[in-house]
C-alpha cells in the first residue's frame, strides 16, 4: 500500500516536471522569436524610404519579416515615383551624397539651374534625388518635395568619392542597380548627374521610338555611331523588357571588367552580340544640345545641359558651374534680339582646364 503511493507520489512528481519542462521550453522559444523580431526592428533604419540592395535580401530564418520591410519600403518607392511622374510615366532622377548635398555645394547649383532655366522650373515636380547617405537626404527634405535615401549596408558614401577609387565604384554600381529597380516598376527615367546644369527642357531634343540614349564626352556627329563616347551622367531610358535585361546585363558585366567604372564597362559592351540580339535600340545625344566642359555647347539659344564633366574634384566643379550659371544669367538678361546676333559663350572650362 505504501509502495503504491510511492508510486502514485512519483508519477506526479515526473508528470509536474515534465510540464514545467515543456513551459520553459515554449518560454525560451518565445523569447528566441521575440529577440530575432526585435533585432529586425531595430536594424531597420528609422527612415521609411530607406531602400536595401537585393543583393542582402533574406536567406536568414527571419527572412519572412525582412521581406515583409522590404516590401513595405518598395511601396514607399513606388508612391514617391508616382508622385514624381509625368503622365507617360517619366520621373527625373539624380544620386548625391553628404558632399554634394551640402548648403553652397553641388545641390544648390543643381536645383539653381532649373530655376533660372528657360521653362525648366516646373521640372522639379518630377524630380526625385536619391540621397547616398541619411545626411544627404536630411538636406534633401530641407530644399526639395521628392527625396529617397539609398543606401549600401557597410559603406559609407558620405564623403566625396574620388574618381575611380573603391568607393566610387561602389557608388556607380550601386546606382546602375537602383536605376535597373526603377525600369521593372514601369518607370522611364531621365537620369542625371548633379553636376549637369538644365538650362532648357531636353524631352524636346530626345529622339523617338530609342530605348536608351545617352550624352557623350565627344560626339562624332552621328547618332547612330556606337563609336560615340558616352557619359553615363546623363540618359533617357525607357521601361521594357529590352533595357530592364539590358541594365542587368550592364550591372552583371561588372565582374567581367572588375577594374572599370560603369562608363567604361558601357564602352565595352555597347558593340557586343548579347545587345544586337537583345533588339536593343541606342542612340547617342548631340553635344549642341547636351554639352559639357569636354564639348561644350556652343550656342546658347539651343543648349538643354551642360556637364561638368572632364572635370575632378568637387571644389573645382563648383568654381567652373558657378560661371556658368552667372554666364547663363547675363545671356538671359540680354533682349531676344541681343541674343540672336550677340555671340555668347561660356568662360568654362576655368578651374577645369
């Protein structure tokens, strides 16, 4: 009778311990869960348009929550470009970082430049500045309606990246990337360095019925010519299946030439097979319209754009703009018919001889 009890007293026994041991292990999972959410949560920028490179995106065991924040912040995305679009779907597009950005830098000029333009002013409802650092887009909300912060995760892009180092590779593959993301949404874009001053609207000097064309260093006189030099400061592309392939094409041809830039890899692959199968159509823009400190725009009566391209170092660049755009105020203030018969030119290239 007693042994029986022994018994009854130990089943219970085990059968309480097994049930605390089941609650400590549901207890230690739940705060396992709960610790993985919380980590997600908090590395997550504060900023809502903060967008992550497809290159990180989840293969961990909470990658169903990252893809959740991605998804929201693509929505993000796709709400900026909307409101920034023109009605065929069209949105303007620059990239700059903390450097640019700053009050007296390379933004001001930048956004001078519409505002004293012939009918450029009401372009800047459809620009969109992608800021490379949060201090970039911190200014960027200071000045400007459609602002977005693109990121890389363990790069800094705050600083001025000097032409062909590490981090200016990064920041060009970064934006071929990005620009590739904007194509598959539906987006045609007309993209645009921050150190190109619009002085009229190029959409009237683009050629009809091309899928992707683009400035040059140095323009042969034909449009057609792959042996153009193009810049990949400035293009116009349009949303299909051809330059959204062509685009990955272009980003993935990176690890072909390791030691180039974007602009180099272009020159590179511009001519091969996988473009001419593609259907491809390319064209190249006429430096009388869309010049630079390479070649200038000569007439001022017909200049869109013009570069500071040929050009290194940010102090530089703003010395040289800066003249343009006094040259272009006293070219404005002149009467149509000054205009007309007065040979105006640039003093540019100064600093950037």
């Amino acid at each position: 009778m007693v042994r029986a009890e022994i018994n009854k007293v130990t089943e219970m026994v085990q059968t309480s311990v097994l049930f605390e041991s089941r609650n400590v292990v549901k207890l230690v999972v739940g705060m396992s869960v709960l610790t993985l959410l919380l980590f997600v949560v908090y590395q997550a920028p504060i900023n809502p348009l903060y967008l992550v490179p497809r290159a990180s995106r989840g293969v961990s065991g909470f990658s169903s929550v990252a893809r959740n924040v991605t998804d929201a912040r693509e929505t993000k995305l796709q709400k900026v470009l909307d409101c920034a679009a023109m009605d065929d779907k069209t949105v303007i597009l620059t990239t700059l970082n903390e450097a640019w950005a700053k009050p007296g830098s390379m933004l001001d000029l930048f956004l001078e430049s519409f505002r004293i333009g012939n009918k450029t002013q009401r372009l800047l409802r459809h620009l969109v500045i992608v800021a490379l650092d949060q201090k970039a887009y911190d200014r960027c909300l200071d000045v400007h309606a459609h602002c977005l912060v693109l990121t890389t995760e363990g790069v800094d892009f705050s600083e001025e990246a000097y032409f062909m180092t590490p981090d200016y590779l990064k920041m060009m593959w970064r934006r071929i990337d990005f620009l590739r993301t904007v194509l598959e949404m539906g987006f045609n874009f007309i993209f645009t360095d921050a150190d190109i001053m619009w002085f009229r609207n190029p959409t009237l000097r683009f050629y009809p019925d091309t899928d992707f064309q683009i400035a040059c260093d140095h323009f042969n006189g034909n449009s057609y010519d792959a042996n153009n030099m193009p810049n990949g400061g400035f293009n116009y592309v349009k949303s299909n299946n051809r330059t959204v392939e062509f685009y990955k094409f272009w980003y993935n041809s990176r690890t072909t030439y390791p030691r180039l830039h974007d602009q180099d890899v272009l020159n590179r692959i511009k001519k091969s097979s996988f473009i001419r199968k593609l259907g491809l159509t390319i064209r190249f823009l006429d430096t009388a319209y869309f010049g630079g400190l390479c070649e200038p725009s000569r007439d001022l009566n017909v200049v869109c754009t013009m570069h500071a391209n040929c050009c290194y170092g940010l102090d530089s660049k703003l010395q040289d703009l800066g003249i343009m755009l006094e040259d272009w105020r006293k070219f404005m203030a002149l009467t149509p018919e000054l205009k007309l018969s007065k040979h105006a030119s640039w003093r540019v290239p100064h600093n950037c001889r």
